[in-house]
C-alpha cells in the first residue's frame, strides 16, 4: 500500500515538473514569436526608409547599401545568437542611415521620413520589450532545466536550453552627452 502511494507520488511530482517545464518551453516559443512578428515588421518597414532617403541623399550609395545588406543578413539568421547579432548590425546600419540624414534638412522636413523615422521607433520598442519578455522566460526555463530533479527530467525528455537574445555592446553603452 505505501508503495503504491509513493509511487502515485512520484508520479504526480514528475507530471507537474514535466508539464512545468513544458509550459515554460511553450511560453519561449510563443516569446520568440512575438520578435519574430516584430523584427518582420522592422524588415518590412526598411525598404521604405532607405526609398525615401535615397531621394534625398542620391550620392550616399554606400550608407544605403550598407543597410540594405545588413537586413538581407537579419532576414536570413536562424536561432536567436545569429538573428541577435544580425539584428543588432541591422539597427546600427538603421542608426547610421538615421545619422546621414542629420546632413539633409530637406530629408528630415519630409512628411514622409518623419512618419517613417516614428514607425520605426516604436517598432524598435516594440522589439525591445518582446526580447525582454522573451528572455526572462528563456532565463526560468534555463533555471528549471539546469536545477535538480528538473535536469534528469528535461534530459529523459530532450528539453533543451535556449538562447537568449541579447544586445550587442553597443546597446549597453552608456550614452555620452557633452555641452
């Protein structure tokens, strides 16, 4: 009898730790998702901006191709380190396309650049607390996975870390401001 108890026990301790770590596994997966959705509305959104700067700015070839290459890299990542690192080489081909146009008052008066330029920034937010939400349920499935029993359990049923989406350095830089 108190066999049998132990082992419905054991039983119902291993069900709620596997169904835990697969919700936790879902949620990633769902989280992932959600940057995905966002990174695609980024992409879709580029071309615009690069058509519309390119009218103003014909003879900066360079700064346009640079970002028309670096979206074509985001498109083609694959796992959230390669897209992570394409992404961030992305923004700051954004950022320096941003920068040129520092040197077209035309361009920036443009009704047009503006909503873009607007688009665009909440879309970067957008992207930014998706990878926030994405990496903390990345960082509790990691934890459960890594804990013990939940390492055998996860083991026995192939449930694997995954990789978080991380800025580059250049993110993490504290701003400078100078007067």
């Amino acid at each position: 009898m108190w066999l049998i108890l132990v082992l419905v026990a054991f039983a119902a301790v291993v069900f709620v730790m596997y169904n835990g770590l697969i919700k936790l596994k879902v949620q990633a997966e769902s989280a992932w998702a959600d940057i995905d959705v966002q990174l695609k509305r980024r992409h879709d959104l580029i071309p615009n901006l690069v058509e519309t700067v390119k009218g103003y700015a014909t003879h900066e070839k360079g700064a346009l191709e640079a970002v028309i290459n670096a979206r074509a890299r985001a498109l083609g990542a694959n796992g959230a380190a390669a897209k992570g690192d394409a992404e961030n080489e992305l923004a700051g081909a954004v950022r320096g396309l941003f920068a040129l146009a520092e040197s077209y008052p035309e361009l920036r008066a443009s009704e047009n650049f503006a909503q873009l330029q607007t688009a665009l920034v909440g879309i970067e937010d957008a992207i930014q607390n998706a990878r926030r939400y994405y990496n903390a349920v990345v960082r509790d499935l990691n934890t459960k996975i890594q804990q013990f029993p939940g390492n055998m359990l996860a083991n026995a049923f192939g449930i694997r870390q995954q990789e978080f989406f991380e800025a580059d350095g250049a993110e993490r830089e504290v701003p400078k401001v100078g007067f």
